[in-house]
C-alpha cells in the first residue's frame, strides 16, 4: 500500500491510499479518483515529503490518528452531514427512486429522504426535473 497526498484543480489537498503507483495511474486513467472534498475528478499527486523510517532515532514517534475518527476539517465536515442527514431524515432503502418521485408528484407526504438508486434511475429523476442530489459519503444503511 501507498499513500499519496492528493490535489485537485480547485487547490483541495487530501491524502489517500491506493495499492501501488500503478494501481493509482489505472485508477485516475479511468476517472475514479475524485477530491475527497469538492469531487472535482481533476486530481493529481501533489508534492509530498518521502517518509524515511531511522532506526537509531529516539525522537517520539508521533501517534497516528484512529481510522474512525476524521483526520481533518474537511472530514469532520463530512461526518456531521451524515448525522445531520441520518437524524433528520427518513431512510427509503432501494425504494429511492419511487419515493423520491411520489413525493414530487404530491402522491407521498413530503419530507426528506435518502435511500439507494441506480445511476439509470437518479438520472431519470434529474431529467424529470425531481429534485435529487448524490450524498459526497456512503450512507450507514438502516433496515426498514
């Protein structure tokens, strides 16, 4: 595994990990690395300092952050609109796409929801003209 400080086209600098400089190469050819903050998918390696490891150093090593907890401002950004959005709105499940268009149509009583649809069916949503936005994380699923 290898760990590269990423930078987009709007300047937004983020760290990710990918399995080898050719695995990130593929990735990025094909359009699956995106800012982690804005979702440009203009994003490139941005310069970083190499992390050389001295065995006869008695320099504290400094404590890595938990994995659960977000590392930045821009995650702690992301945390809190999950919360917010799983505490204030109602879970559709697979049913999404039905939802979110019976309450455009006025058949459903509105309220904000959030579940999973198809690329197919979130397109046809936004060509209706339903109101529907991609969530920038992935969602802890609920069961109905």
């Amino acid at each position: 595994m290898i760990q590269f400080t990423l930078k987009c086209d709007k300047d937004h600098r983020f760290d990710s990990w990918f399995q080898s400089s050719d695995a990130f190469d593929k990735l990025l050819s094909a359009g699956m690395v995106t800012c982690a903050v804005c979702g440009s998918s203009d994003v490139a390696k941005a310069m970083m300092a190499p992390r050389v490891s001295t065995k006869d150093s008695d320099a504290p090593v400094p404590a890595k952050p938990k994995l659960s907890e977000p590392a930045s401002p821009a995650e702690q950004a992301l945390a809190e609109l999950k919360k917010h959005v799983e505490k204030n709105s109602d879970y559709v499940g697979k049913n999404f796409a039905s939802e979110a268009r019976a309450i455009h149509s006025g058949d459903a009583p509105e309220r904000p929801i959030w579940g999973e649809a198809r690329g197919d069916e979130a397109k046809k949503l936004i060509e209706d003209g339903v109101p529907v936005a991609p969530l920038p994380f992935t969602p802890t699923r609920k069961s109905n």
